[in-house]
C-alpha cells in the first residue's frame, strides 16, 4: 500500500494531474499545482457535490464569500485563541512533530505489531484459523490492545486539559517502547496557531492584522441573515459553499491530503433547536450514500463517531475513507449547535435570528455541517481508480477506472491511419461530440498504444475512425474497462456515451 500512494503520486505527474507547486525551485513544501487533467477531474467532483447538494435540493442554495474576513469573525468563532495543534521538536533529528500525530503514529505501529502477529497465526494454522478468536485470546495481542487503550486514555487527557508537559511525558515513554524517531531528546510542547495572518494595506498593527480564513463555514454564518432574507428562506434550509481555505499544518505530508493550502466543500444547514440531532443522522446518512453513489466500492468507507468533541458540537462523526496510508478522514458532519451564529450576534451587537411563522417566535437557529475536503476527495478517487493489470495474454496496462462522470475527457476519437481522410472524418465526429462531452483528438502512435494512453488517464470510451467509416457511417467504439470493441453508427454515438457518463 505504500507503494500505491508513490505509484499513484508518480502517476499524476507523469500525465498532468497534480505537480508539486513552483518544482522549478524544488517545489514548496505541502502545496501543489493541479495540472491539464487534474484540474479537469477536480471540477467534475465539484460539480457532482454542487449538483447533489445545492441543484438537486430545493431548500439548500449555494454562496462564494471572500477569503479574506473582518478579523473580528475569527475572534468570535474562537479561531484566534483556540485553533491550535501541539507542537514539539525534536533536537537531534531537528524534525518537527504534531504532537498528537506523532502519537497516533505509534499507535499505528503498535497496531501493525498486532496485525503480524495475527497474519503470522492464520498461515501457520490455515483452515483451523479464526481471527476473532485468536485476536480475543491471543495473549500478545490482548496486551498490545491493552497498551493502544491505555495510551489514546492518556492522550486524550492531556490533551483536553492542556497539560503539554504530560503530553511530553508520553513521548518520552513511547520513543522507548517503539522509538520513532530514534532519539529521546525533545523540546517543550508548545500551542501553534495554524492561521496565517497578513496585513492589510497600509496599516500596521493589531488592529490591521487579517487572517487567510481557516474553515469556508464562517463565510457562511456571517451571510446567514443576507440569504434568508434575500432568498426568503424557512428553516430547516442550507447554505452551501466551495471554496480555498489554509492551515499552517504542520505536519504537512501524505501528497495532497494535508496541505497548507486546500479546498472545501462545506455545507451548513440550518435547523430548529432541539431538531438537530434528527437532521444529524439525516446528513450522516445522506453523505454516506453520496460518497458510496459513486461507485469506488463500499469497503473504502467507514463511520467514525467523535466521543472528544470540539467546544462547539454537540456531536460529530468522520466519513473515513481507505486511503493508501490507510483509513483517515475525508468528511466531518458536525452538529455544531447554536454556537457560531450566537458568538456572532455577540461580537457584531447585531442579531441573528430567525422569526419562524409556524411557531410564532424567534430563536438562533441551531446548525448541521457537512464538510469534505475537496483535495481529499481527489485523492480518494486517484487512488481507489488506480490499478495495475495483468492481461490475459500476459500484458500489463495501467488504468484509472475513474467513475466516467468525473473523468477528464469523456472520449478520444482516433483516425486509424493519419491519410485517406481518417483524419478530417475524425474531426468531424469530435467537433460534433465536443458540444456534449469533453473530447480529445488522438492520431500518434500505433492504435494499441494509443488505447493504453486513455486507459491511463481513465477516458470511459474511445472512438476509432477507419476506412469502413468512410463507407457505412460506422465506427468501433472500445469500452475502458471490459477493453470490448463495438461497431455502432456515427448517429448512435451521443446516445450511448451519454448514457455512461451522465449523472
Ligand atoms: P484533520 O484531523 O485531518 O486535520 P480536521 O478534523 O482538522 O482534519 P475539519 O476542520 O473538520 O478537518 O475540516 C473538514 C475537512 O476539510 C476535512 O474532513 C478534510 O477533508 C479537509 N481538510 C482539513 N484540513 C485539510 C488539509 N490540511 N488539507 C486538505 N484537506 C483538509
């Protein structure tokens, strides 16, 4: 699986998906460029979110806000004082840690200890196998078990209670136990704030200090009253957005799922107080189906329940996803109570209620967020797309069989040969097609190298014009994935790629 994510990170390179941003400086570290195919498959996920949350809902519409927010909104929404990770350094290796990631990272390597063990077991004793059984009986297993626990109990305390030498402490104890970074010299742990700031214009000083904003959301409670009116909207409804945001993650590896710089598709729906929880098991569900609509497989995903909330929630859950360095977050859902909208109308001395007519009164409404990462998505994709074949004539190809509404081009049309008209016939067929699907024009290379180049960038369908065209008005049409060919007329050719790749 490690060698996924390099294949997969080689592969988008090496065919314009994403490239590491400004290479030609030797890049900058956790930002990155999304190239001629890349930026394609990004706007096909943006508008399979779109369509499916703002197009398809009649009481969810969608907004653009500024990145750039009066400095007030992230003093109220409690980013300036409590959008910290731990940090700590280690002094040998000078390398820097998130500290609560670091721990998480033993954890893992603890967790691979038990899964070896237990691969070990179901080789020796094959059929009579069962890993149920010997994971709940196994003594080395239950005491590596019992160790996980013991140190998520740790963490979690010293998080929450900000205690940063006890966080130290259980570095120090783990680099014993299952040393990774092969040092025990560490510096303090310390609160980073993960906003950037700059300035605006002229002015210098606190008061002109602006924050490149963190989370899309609060462009969205900040205009919560501006599209209610505007829009006239009744609660329950949302407000949706896509949009950059960054964070100065300090640990910022794993290719585009932790950058500095990324993208959010957020939605934030508004509800009757005490409703909340009924709409947070509606959006957790919907989400899981839209995620699952896609068709990358069911087993990519599973639910992860917060028990440790953030200040704001009253509950929350991950979509977690089987990336290539294994299950992570890829959505939150969040019920982030009346919190945001309250701090608001406290910092602003402006109300933010909303009169709703059935009960005859006015409440600040409670909110349900749903939010993705847009560059996590990507990468969902790519990788769970990506494979490596084995031919039944002994071959190999590489192919992306990404879900054909997102994918790149649509179809390739090629001449068979580049004379006898091939050519000018298969531009006519694209300038035709091109109306309705994202096409490209291929006529170098022998046919079969040509069908491998589109199986690697994932295009569903290829096109092949040859001298019968000329004749009958037929074409062959070749499928990405069972690699069949099909005669079918030039005037059938709309309705059947549309059939694969509409939504
Ligand atoms: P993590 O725990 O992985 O840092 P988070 O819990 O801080 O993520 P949220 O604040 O809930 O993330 O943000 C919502 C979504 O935004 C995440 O589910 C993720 O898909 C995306 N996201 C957050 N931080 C990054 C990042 N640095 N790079 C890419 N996507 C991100």
């Amino acid at each position: 699986k490690e060698d996924l994510l390099k294949e997969v990170i080689s592969h988008a390179k090496e065919y314009g998906f994403v490239f590491p941003s400004s290479e030609i400086y030797d890049g900058l570290a956790a930002t990155y460029d999304y190239g001629q195919l890349g930026s394609e498959l990004k706007n096909n996920i943006k508008q399979y979110w779109w369509k499916s949350m703002v197009q398809m809902n009649d009481n969810i519409v969608g907004i653009d806000a500024a990145i750039f927010m009066h400095p007030t909104t992230w003093k109220a929404s409690g980013h300036v004082d409590a959008f910290n990770d731990p940090l700590i350094d280690n002094k040998d290796s000078k390398k820097r840690y998130r500290a609560d990631v670091l721990i998480e990272e033993h954890i893992e390597k603890i967790r691979q200890k038990i899964n070896k063990e237990v691969e070990k077991a179901a080789k020796k004793f094959a059929d009579a196998f069962d890993e149920g059984q010997f994971r709940a009986t196994n003594p080395n297993v239950l005491r590596n078990e019992e160790k996980i626990k013991e140190i998520e109990d740790r963490m979690r305390v010293t998080l929450e209670e900000n205690d940063l030498e006890g966080v130290k402490k259980l570095i120090e104890d783990l680099e014993i136990v299952c040393p990774i970074s092969g040092s025990r010299n560490w510096t303090e742990v310390r609160q980073f704030n993960l906003m950037f700031s700059t300035e605006l214009g002229s002015v210098a000083g606190d008061a002109a200090t602006i924050y490149l904003r963190p989370e899309t959301a609060q462009g969205i409670f900040v205009n919560f009253l501006n599209v209610q009116k505007s829009g006239r909207m009744k609660i329950p409804f949302g407000i949706a957005q896509i949009g950059k945001a960054f964070r100065n993650e300090i640990v910022a590896r794993q290719f585009i799922f932790r950058m500095r710089e990324f993208e959010q598709m957020e939605m934030q729906f508004f509800v009757r107080p005490g409703e909340e929880m009924q709409w947070y098991h509606h959006w957790k569900e919907t989400r899981l189906k839209w995620h699952k609509a896609l068709g990358l497989g069911e087993n990519y995903y599973r639910e992860h329940d917060h028990i440790k909330l953030a200040h704001y929630a009253n509950a929350a859950c991950d979509i977690e996803f089987d990336f290539p360095m294994g299950f992570k977050e890829l959505e939150g859902i969040h019920s982030r109570t009346d919190f945001d909208l309250k701090q608001h109308e406290q910092f602003s001395g402006k109300k933010l209620q909303y009169f709703d007519p059935e009960l005859n009164q006015n409440y600040v409404p409670y909110v349900v967020e749903t939010s993705v990462g847009l560059d996590r998505m990507f990468l969902a994709v790519m990788s769970a797309s990506y494979k490596n074949e084995k031919l039944e004539d002994g071959s190999e190809r590489v192919v992306l069989s990404l879900p054909a509404q997102l994918a790149p081009y649509k179809v390739a049309v090629m001449p068979l040969t580049k004379k006898d008209g091939l050519p000018e016939k298969a531009t006519e067929i694209l300038n035709d097609l091109r109306f309705d699907f994202n096409c490209q024009y291929d006529e170098k290379d022998s046919p079969g190298k040509r069908y491998r180049r589109q199986d690697a960038i994932g295009t569903p369908y290829c096109v092949m014009v040859d001298h019968q065209t000329l004749e009958d008005h037929t074409v062959t049409i070749r499928d990405r994935d069972t690699m069949e060919q099909e005669r079918v007329a030039i005037a059938e050719l709309r309705a059947k790629i549309e059939e694969k790749v509409s939504w």
